[in-house]
C-alpha cells in the first residue's frame, strides 16, 4: 500500500513539471495569429524611386529563366500597336509594337480555378498603390488586412494598371520567384521593373485581350536573334 502511495505521488510529479516546462516553452515562443502571406518591406519605401525589393530573402537576387526576361520577339498579330495581349497558357504578357513585333513580359497568373479571359481596357494606372482586397477575397481569407498603403511591401507592387470595372489588376510584385507560375486570384503580375516598364508604355483606354487557358497553343512569339 505505502509503495502504491509512492509511486502515485512521483507521477503526479512528474505530471507536474511536465506541465510548467510545457507552459514555459509557449510563453517563450507564442504561435503566428494567422499565416500572413505578404512579403515584409526591404526598402524605405515608394521615396526609394526605382529601387526595387529582389526578393523574399535579403541580399539575394532571383535569377529569372531566359525566356521570362524582357525582350522584343516576333509576333503576328491584327491587333494595333499598343494593344496588351495575355497569353495565360505560357505565362507570357504581350505588348504589341507593330511590323510583326512586340515586346514579351514574363508573368505570373491565377492559379487553378481563378483564371479567367476576354477583352478589358485600362481605366486607371497607379504608381506604388494601396491595396485594398475585394470582398470575394476577404470571403476567403479573412486575415487580410481591409487596407494597405502603398509600398515596397504591398503586394501590388511598385506600379498597377486597372482592368474595366473588374477586381483585376495587372500590377508589380515583390516575389519575383513567382513569375511564370499559377498563384494569383487571377491578378496579373510582372517583376516591379517590368511592370514599371509596362506602365510607361500604355495609356488609360489602353485594350488588354486576356488568353483563356484553355488555348494551349505553341509560345506565340519568337525571340529575335
């Protein structure tokens, strides 16, 4: 009986200071309120000019596939010089020049099931501009912030280029790693040099002709050699 009585006792103990370590290990290092996803600020702020975030990690720089960086290709098209063609299969934005030319833009567009396609034009451009996210975004990630100002953190980047009367943007990003890839809710996004490039070629009334994916052509323009 008396031996029963101890070996109670010592693991009620140990119970015990299980619990205090366990108290004391959460106190020291509390969990994330929720999964934040937008990248922290890596520059002072719109007043930094052209200077640019290169990424997510500090002092590195994202090396950008060959066929993402900018660069003039020939490119059939009937549509006028000036048009913005998407081309959402390959990743690719279009900004069309005339004589069977047009300068290609890697970029990054909506994940699996937030795609979308049709004609729109550019009814307002904004440079370093706030963020406020739609109410079908809010719906699905309630964490969001309701508003964010403008700056290297917003994840609209350095410059943006408003769709029609529609919840789409083309616009910056302080990922570049994520150009070329399926992960916005069906903005569309360039590296902040390009879309700072983008942004000073177009004009408001601007046309942009948004590719669906399921046109699963070949790449539609050739690099010039």
């Amino acid at each position: 009986m008396f031996k029963s009585s101890k070996l109670a006792a010592a693991a009620l103990g140990a119970l015990a200071i299980s619990a205090i370590a366990f108290s004391t290990s959460a106190a020291a290092a509390p969990l994330p309120l929720f999964p934040f996803f937008m990248t922290p600020p890596t520059d002072s702020g719109p007043a930094a000019g052209h200077r640019f975030a290169p990424s997510q990690d500090e002092g590195t720089v994202v090396q950008m596939p060959a066929r993402l960086k900018r660069q003039v290709v020939n490119y059939a098209t009937r549509e006028a010089p000036g048009t913005i063609i998407i081309d959402t299969p390959n990743t690719y934005l279009y900004y069309v020049l005339g004589n069977g030319q047009a300068i290609r833009y890697g970029i990054g567009v909506g994940r699996e099931g937030f795609t979308w396609s049709g004609t729109q034009t550019i009814t307002k451009k904004a440079e370093w501009p706030d963020w406020t996210p739609p109410p079908e975004m809010i719906a699905r990630q309630p964490y969001l912030p309701r508003q964010m100002a403008g700056g290297p953190g917003n994840p609209l980047g350095a410059r943006a280029m408003y769709l029609g009367g529609s919840i789409y943007r083309i616009h910056g990003t302080n990922a570049p790693e994520t150009i070329g890839t399926r992960v916005s809710s069906g903005c569309l996004r360039l590296t902040n040099e390009d879309v700072s490039d983008l942004y000073s070629r177009v004009n408001v009334g601007t046309k942009v002709i948004v590719l669906p994916m399921t046109d699963r052509r070949a790449d539609l323009g050739s690099t010039i050699r």
